[in-house]
C-alpha cells in the first residue's frame, strides 16, 4: 500500500527584520541610540539629522510620502506631556514643586544634565569644552620614580610593584606575587624587593604599596615630625591594638599601655587623621554624567510624565534626496525606494521607542506617586510583570525599557530599575518594599546613640515594632547593600 500523502499544520513565531531593529533600538541608552542611528544614517542618504538639514530643501515626493512619514524632528509640535493619576493624596506642602522654572521642564529649558543638540544659535562657536584625561595611579607613581634615584635593577623592582597594586594603592598579593612577576633573569631576592617596596610607600600619596591597614597606618604615622603630639603612643596602638582602636575602646586601650585616657583618646584622633586608602584619590575612573530620558513632574496637583525633547534623537527624512525618487529611473530608483522604505522603518521604531518609554514611565509613575510625595520610606513593592499586565506588553519588554533609562523627578534622578523592588510582608497583611526597608534602616541608624550602635537583632526589633516582619539576617543584607558598617565598626566617640 503506498503511503498518502500527510498534512501537517503547525505555527511558527518569526521576528521580522523590523520587528528585530525595534527591539535592539529600545534597549540602548541615549548614548548607544545617538550612535547607532549616525552609523545608520551614514549608509542611508534618506536619513539625516537635523543639525545637518538644508533649511531650503524642499521637494514634492511620490504620492503618499507625507502621509507615512514618521518623522520625529519636530517633536515639538506633538503633545509629549500626559497627565498622570496619583493614587496618593495631593501633598502640595511635602513635594518640592519645580514651578515655572524652567530648567527643569526638558521643554526648551537649559537643564545642566541634558545634553542639548539643537543647532542654529548664534552664540554656538561648535566648541564643548574638553577635559584633560585623569592621571591614573601607576601614572602618577611612574611619573615619581622616574625622578627618584634608583638603579636599573630597583627600577625595575619598583615598575612591578606599582603595576601589582589594587585600586587602593596596597600590594594585597604581597611580596611574593611580584617576584613571580619579575623576570628570572634579574635575580632579585624577597629582601631587595620589600626594600624597594618600603621606598614606595614613601612615594605620594604615603602609605601606597603596602601590605595591609596596619602597615598602611604606621608608615603615614612614620611620616610625621618626632615631636608631633601623640606619634609614639598612636603607633604602639595602629601596630599592637588595631582592633581595639576599631572597636574604639579607649579604656581597654588605655589600661594596656597604661597610659591617661585623654592621651589615648587623642591617639586615636591623630591616627582617624590618616587616609587608608591612598590609592583611592587617584582612581583615572571618568565620571559618567546621566542626561535623564523622561521627566516627571506635579503640576495642578497630578504628576505628568513627559520625555526629554534634548534626549529624543532629531532624525529625519532628507527632502532633496527624497524630491529626487519620482525622476529616479532602474536600479537607481529601486535602490532608493529600498532605502526609502528602511528609513520609515526606522523612523517608525523611534516613535514605538519614545511611546513606548512613555507608557512605561506613566505606569511607574501612577504605582510610585507616594515615593514622588513622601520619599524613599512609602516606595512600594513593584515588580517588572505588575508594569507589564497595565501597559499590555511583555515583561521582558518592561526589562528593556527600564534598563540604562533615567528619570528625573524633585527628589533626584533615578534609573527607571529604581523603582522596582521585592516586597516584605507586614502585621496587616500588606507588604512594604525593600528599598522603604532600607531607607528606613538608614534612618534609625542615623538617629542612633553613636557611644551604643543598634545591632542587626535591635534594628530588626525596631522594625517589627512598625508592623515589618524582618529577620536579623534580613536587616544585616540590606545595611551591607548600604554599605553601612555593623554595629561593632560604627561605634564611635559621641
């Protein structure tokens, strides 16, 4: 019996080539977006940026042209700003309101966080200020032993030994990782290097190259005049009784050298004087300047989102190349109605991305309005599904959306992830978010008698008595992600 023939009928999800450029545009911050849309604008002559329009190009394009071009350059023109319902209670007298000034509306204001890319004013000589790149720690150690008299072979001994150092300034792998780092060749023994490690530290800042916070400490206090008040007795406590001295237990200290408590007590302040991380004012790290993508503001007692008009690319059709389709002929007319095509493509995406952002915003917006009015402490638990449900897109688009995107608002300038966080459960069945948790945290902690630190156990008690189930280990991972130390290494003389 021959086999029939089988039908099979089966669907298959397919990310078209547009669908693909959407997705990836979505996902980029401001600076990557600027960057890919010049690379793209450089392949495609349909696409310009509006510095670089010709004011009068002007041309009439084939049918329909116009009613599909999805320009974003004059977003000025569109209603960008949206009003906001807030689920917390107007609280005029407890939000800093922007008022009339306008740098701080995005809408043709001057906000020192955006980076403006209008063109065409009169005062603009084309010039931005440029910086000199910072000096990094190995620079500014080479730069000094190259002046210092040392040998070749000490040279040689101490480039390894500034290139072995963390961004702190200490030799953490000790004496021993940069023997193994020197050529065999050069012989050198563990005693040459310790010496020439030992000449470094004197290099400045003092204290680079050492081996741990003791030998960090005593070799500043070194440093210091024979006659300075408290030298002695500051460096038999950095070299015998550190821990004590972080403990800050100055009657213990004073018994075990049997010295006054007021002379251990200005010990301990002349050592507080020192710096134990040296290498840490030299970091060559750039700082990074955010230009926020949305902002949100209150206003007639609601708070609107709208985006950054400085922060939307100003790309656009070019009306010469474009003029020039309709009289295009062969291959030539094909190639550019191709191009034609991608640049409304793209174009579209751009206008999906900036709604898109808004939707988001606004969701956040409307779920964070307390935060907005009261602070950190009435952020509530929100999580990436609960946005997408509202908004009717998928989590992983939310994901996309809030990443690398910034929003400014009156209480400072936040990435739109900020406002995420998981919930813990409180005594009414409600849950508070631990990002409230944490500000809280910080709060008590900063009201607390500094002679007698909370511990992790106390601030857990402290947070159940407002109703918030919290366990000790609980408050001991959010104060290490405040990086604020335990009870034991913040105590301190009142």
């Amino acid at each position: 019996m021959k086999p029939g023939l089988q039908f099979r009928l089966h669907q298959q999800l397919t990310l078209t080539p547009q669908l693909q450029q959407a997705i990836r545009l979505l996902q980029l911050s401001q600076l990557e977006l600027e960057a890919e849309l010049r690379q793209i604008a450089e392949g495609n002559p349909l696409l310009e940026f509006a510095e670089d329009a010709e004011p009068e190009a002007e041309a009439t394009v084939e049918e329909g042209f116009q009613a599909n071009d999805f320009s974003v350059r004059d977003d000025t023109s569109s209603k960008s700003t949206k009003e906001v319902d807030s689920a917390a209670p107007p609280s005029d007298e407890h939000t800093p309101e922007w008022g009339d000034d306008d740098r701080f509306h995005g809408e043709g204001g001057d906000y020192a966080g955006a980076p403006s890319r209008a063109s065409g004013s009169g005062d603009d000589d084309g010039f931005e200020p440029q910086n000199a790149a910072p000096e990094s720690l190995q620079q500014h150690l080479a730069w000094q032993l190259n002046l210092s008299q040392f040998t070749p072979r000490d040279h040689a001994i101490a480039t390894a030994i500034i290139h072995a150092l963390d961004e702190d300034g200490y030799l953490r792998d000790g004496v021993d990782a940069v023997h193994a780092a020197l050529p065999a060749e050069l012989g050198a023994t563990a005693q040459e290097i310790e010496a020439v490690r030992q000449r470094v530290q004197r290099f400045d800042p003092t204290g680079i190259a050492s081996l741990d916070l003791r030998d960090c400490l005593f070799c500043q206090l070194s440093q210091f005049a024979d006659d300075t008040p408290h030298r002695d007795l500051a460096m038999r406590i950095v070299n015998d009784e550190l821990e004590l001295l972080a403990r800050n237990d100055i009657p213990k200290i004073a018994r075990k050298f049997k010295a006054p408590e007021d002379e251990v007590a200005a010990a301990a302040a002349l050592i507080r004087t020192l710096d134990p991380r040296p290498g840490a004012a030299l970091d060559a790290t750039p700082v990074e300047y955010v230009a926020p993508d949305v902002y949100a503001r209150r206003e007639n007692g609601r708070w609107q989102v709208s985006l950054n008009p400085d922060a939307q690319p100003r790309l656009g059709l070019n009306q010469h190349y474009c003029g020039l389709i309709a009289r295009a002929r062969g291959d030539d007319a094909t190639w550019m109605k191709g191009q034609l095509q991608e640049a409304r493509w793209l174009l579209k995406s751009l206008q999906s991305r900036a709604e898109t952002l808004t939707k988001v915003a606004e969701a956040i917006v409307r779920r964070q309005s307390a935060f907005l009015d009261y602070g950190p402490e009435a952020m509530h638990p929100l999580v990436l599904r609960e946005v997408a449900e509202e908004v009717g897109m998928h989590e992983s688009t939310i994901s996309r959306v809030t990443t690398r995107k910034y929003m400014h608002t009156p209480r400072g300038t936040f990435e739109l992830k900020h406002f995420f966080s998981s919930g813990v459960a409180t005594e009414d069945g409600g849950s508070a978010s631990a990002t409230a948790i944490q500000a809280m945290l910080r709060k008590l902690i900063g009201g607390e008698d500094p002679r007698k630190p909370l511990s992790d156990q106390a601030l857990a008690e402290e947070l159940h008595g407002r109703g918030i189930q919290v366990a000790r280990r609980t408050v001991a991972k959010y104060r290490e992600a405040l990086r604020i130390p335990s009870s034991s290494e913040r105590v301190r003389a009142g």
